[in-house]
C-alpha cells in the first residue's frame, strides 16, 4: 500500500526527532521475529527507557540527511527489514536487554549502532552490554564514599568497647 508524501514528511520528522532525543541507536534485523515476540520484547525495553521501532529504512535515510548529522554512520546500516532501538536512559541497560533477546531468538541480529555521533560495531555492542549499569555505578561510588567513614566508626567504637573490657577485667580480678 503506498503512503503519501505528506504522511512519509510526518514519519521522518518523527524519526528525526527520535534520533535527536536518544543517546544511543542500535540498528537490528528482525526478519522472521513474530509480532508477539516483538511485543514482548518491547515490554521488556520499556523498563531500560529504550524504544524498539520497525522504521523505513527509505524515510529513515532522508531524516537523518535531512535532520540528524549525528547518525550519518547508520546510513549503511539502513538495509532490509530492521528495527532500531533508541535509548532515551542507560545504554547499558538497553544494550543488554536487547543482547538478552538475541541470545533467546536466534533470527533477531543487533548489527550496529550509533553513539555521540560515532558508529558502533557487534563488538562495540557486546562491550557496551558487560558494562555495569547506573545504578550499579552509583551503589559502588556511594560503598567507596562510606567505607572511609565505617573504617573510622568502627576504630572509635572499639576504643570504647576495648577500655569497658579494660575496666572489667581490673574488676574482676580485685573482686
């Protein structure tokens, strides 16, 4: 069924802005992927702030020349029937969401991606998913900030308990 012109203007600036608005793209290929799976992968996306989307790789071509110079290296990537994933939060997270299909469809491919402006490969990919993720991060800053502190609680607090044993055992052995 052919689309108007007026609706493929709408779909690129859609596209643009979805470019625009992530930090990462990843482009996969998803030939032979149910709607269900596809579905159910796109539940489990939502919770890592990233957006799995089938796109015309025509119209996408055109937004991105058009509109986001910063995905210029998806622009080889754009052949066949793809989907790709923008992730608006942690790229880790998404990443390894999207690795984690993979591994269970064996006709889902992620090939490549987009990240401040550079092009990543499988490889690239790959590395980006064993990343640990944010909040991963922030507990292991946090742990590394407060073990100065306990380290010192713990010396004053065994001063403490150590002159009330002190105290003690001259008690006992008067007594």
């Amino acid at each position: 069924m052919a689309v108007s012109r007026a609706t493929k203007e709408v779909l690129k600036d859609q596209i643009a802005e979805r470019f625009q608005n992530s930090t990462a793209s990843l482009v996969a290929e998803y030939n032979g992927i149910t709607a269900e799976e596809l579905a159910a992968l796109r539940v489990e996306l939502r919770n890592s702030q990233t957006e799995f989307r089938v796109i015309k790789n025509r119209v996408a071509k055109k937004a991105i020349e058009h509109s986001v110079p910063n995905a210029e290296p998806l622009k080889d990537q754009l052949k066949g029937p793809i989907g790709v994933a923008h992730m608006y939060g942690d790229v880790a997270a998404g990443t390894k969401a999207l690795l984690a299909f993979a591994k269970q469809n064996e006709k889902f491919k992620v090939t490549g991606g987009v990240m401040d402006g550079k092009a990543l490969s499988a490889a690239d990919i790959k590395a980006l998913s064993e990343l640990p993720s944010k909040e991963e991060l922030i507990a292991k800053i946090i742990g590394t900030l407060v073990s100065p502190h306990r380290g010192l609680l713990q010396v004053m607090n065994g001063v403490g308990s150590n002159l009330v044993r002190v105290i003690n055992a001259i008690k006992d052995t008067k007594s």
